[in-house]
C-alpha cells in the first residue's frame, strides 16, 4: 500500500469500483484497503463520468434505479471522492490518446480523466493502459 500513500489524487477506473460494489471475494479486501489509506491519508480520489454510467446502467439492468441514484450521490456529495466532468481539455486528450493506442472511446475519456485531473496514480485493470501513458498506471491484482 506504499505508493498509495504517496498519492495525492488517486484516479480510479471502473473495475476496481465495480470489484468493491459487487463484493468480488479475491478484490473486495485489497479495495477495503486501499479506500482505507486513501481516506486516513486524505487523497483526493477522482472517477470519470464514463464509470459513474457504467455502473449505474449495471443498476438499472438489474431493476435497481434507487441504486443508481445512490451511485450518483455518492459521486456528487463525496468529500473525497470527485467526479470530473470531460470537459474540451479531456475531450483533446482522450482524441490523442484514442489516435495513438487505438483504444475505445470509453478507455479514452478515462485515461485522458487521470491525466487531466494530474492523478498520481490510476488504479484499473486494463493492462494496455500501461503502453498508452506516461501515468503511474497501477494494475488492481499487483496488491494481491
């Protein structure tokens, strides 16, 4: 947990979100955590608007539009937990990002998010992001 105690905005992508929100056995620990030292620390963490839909449609799939709204406040009244809109400097970013790494529009919005926002760090699960960035990218299953 070391470098995320060095941190001082802490991007997180959608996975590591959805691990903890569905209690997912091998992630659900290491996510306890790493929220843990995020909060004791007083890190900034930050998502992108991208993650905040993404798991609000898993709500509405399942029938749960009072989970949804829960997910969207949590996201909008959070002290240390920020939502960044894209915003025509993220839209510029994820551009370069999508022309160089040929990755999809969603991956795009999220990377160029950390990197807008001056995250220190980006947790996720997408190993490519690694190739895409000069970003301290940290992959979710290195702290099992």
């Amino acid at each position: 947990m070391n470098r995320i105690e060095n941190a001082r905005v802490l991007f997180f992508d959608e996975m590591p979100i959805r691990r903890i929100l569905e209690f997912h056995s091998d992630y659900y620990p290491v996510m306890l955590r790493i929220l843990d030292v995020a909060y004791e620390r007083n890190i900034q963490m930050v998502a992108s608007p991208v993650t905040l839909s993404d798991i609000c449609f898993q709500a509405f799939a399942k029938g749960s539009p009072v989970l949804a709204r829960e997910y969207k406040e949590f996201f909008t009244r959070s002290s240390r937990f920020s939502l960044r809109e894209v915003d025509a400097e993220i839209s510029v970013q994820a551009a370069e990002f999508r022309a160089r790494s040929k990755m999809s529009f969603e991956e795009s919005i999220q990377l160029a998010t950390a990197y807008v926002c001056g995250a220190d760090m980006v947790l996720t699960e997408n190993e490519s992001w690694k190739d895409a960035s000069d970003l301290n990218i940290v992959l979710l299953r290195e702290f099992i």
